[in-house]
C-alpha cells in the first residue's frame, strides 16, 4: 500500500493570485477648489466701479460709493438719509414733492 498518493492536497504553485488586487492604491480623487484669496468687493450700483472706501452704503439691497449715492432728480449726495422709490433713490424733498 505504497503506491498511489495524496493527490489534491497541495497548493497549486502556478495558480495566479486573484485579479482585481492592483487598484488597491487608487483612491476617488476629487478635484480641489483653492479657497478665494480675495474677498468680494462690492461694485457701486452708481458708477459700477469696485467700492474700495472705508464706508460703504447700503441702499436698495445695492452697494454704493458715498459720492455716488445722489438723488435722481436734483442730484444732491445722499450720504446722510436717502429716501428710494421703484428702485430710484430720492432725497427727501423730491421724494415728498
Ligand atoms: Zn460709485
Ligand atoms: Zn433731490
């Protein structure tokens, strides 16, 4: 009872290691979006040139120079209180006249 062996026992040496090991190293690269450098500057409604003073008013859910903010009609500056109307900035006699 020499003859014949175990037969199926070992491991195959030429059997390949199982597909599909190689893109271990890849991993779901997402584009960086660098943070802004620069903060908005508000662009005057009036003149559209970037607002760069240390005041910046606030009329008409607009951004505006301190110059720039005239009323429509008589063109007096508006820097103190303005009065606005159909998205027209008026001072206050014209507003009430
Ligand atoms: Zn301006
Ligand atoms: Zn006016």
């Amino acid at each position: 009872m020499t003859a014949g062996g175990r037969r199926g026992l070992r491991p195959d040496p030429h059997r390949s290691p199982p597909a599909g090991s190689l893109a271990t190293g890849l991993q779901d690269i997402k584009p960086y979006c660098p943070p802004m450098l620069f903060p908005t500057i508000p662009k005057c409604a009036g003149c559209e040139q970037p607002i760069l003073d240390r005041f910046i008013l606030k009329v008409l859910e607009r951004s505006w120079h301190g110059k720039c903010l005239k009323c429509i009609d008589c063109q007096a500056q508006l820097a103190d209180k303005c009065f606005a109307r159909n998205g027209q900035v008026f001072c206050k006699d014209d507003f009430f006249k």
